[in-house]
C-alpha cells in the first residue's frame, strides 16, 4: 500500500485487522540513507509515544526492542514477503521508494 492512499495520523488496520492497529507517520529519507539513520530519525520523532524511552541501546546506537518492517519486500530467494530491515544496509539496498509504508514493530 502507498502513503498517498492514506491521511496522515490515521489509524490503519495491520495483517488481517483482527489482531493490531497502528497509526501512520509521514517521514523523509533518501534512498541512500541507513536503516540505522531512519531508526533515528524515527526514535527521535516518535520514542516517546512508542514507549521506547528508557531502553537500552544496541550496537547500532538506537533504542532496542523495535523493528522496521517491509511487508512486501524482496526476499534473498528473489520473491516477495516480509522483510526485517537490517541496520547496516540502505534504503535503496531494499527497494525502497517514495510513498512505500513501513511498519516499526515495537516489543513491549
């Protein structure tokens, strides 16, 4: 699903609906930005209101307990499915693209 077929701030239905909702934040990045600078950018925007504040840090330098996730991402075996994005490789390194959603999955 795009960013431009929802309103910012609005609550989305995650999976089948049943089991979890979130809400959906507008960020910048450059294909060429780390998995690790859009974590940060996203811990500083949003750490809060995710509960985040408090934990500890990993190697990467951000907080732990949370994922980005891309639900249609390409998969090493070269088809399509859910993908946990690793901090050292870059946007573009998945295929990333304006008005993609990702999905930050936070432990609690």
């Amino acid at each position: 699903m795009k960013e431009s077929q929802l309103t910012p701030g609005s609550e989305v239905m995650l999976g089948d609906g049943a089991s979890s909702s979130g809400r959906l934040h507008v960020v910048e990045a450059a294909s060429d930005d780390s998995v690790s600078d859009l974590k940060r950018q996203l811990e500083s925007k949003y750490g809060h209101e995710w509960g985040l504040e408090g934990r500890l840090k990993n190697r990467e330098g951000t907080l732990m307990g949370w994922e980005l996730i891309q639900e249609e991402g390409l998969l090493e075996t070269g088809g399509v499915g859910t993908v946990v994005l690793s901090y050292h490789l870059f946007l573009h390194d998945y295929g990333i693209q304006s008005g993609d959603i990702l999905h930050a999955v936070v432990r609690i």
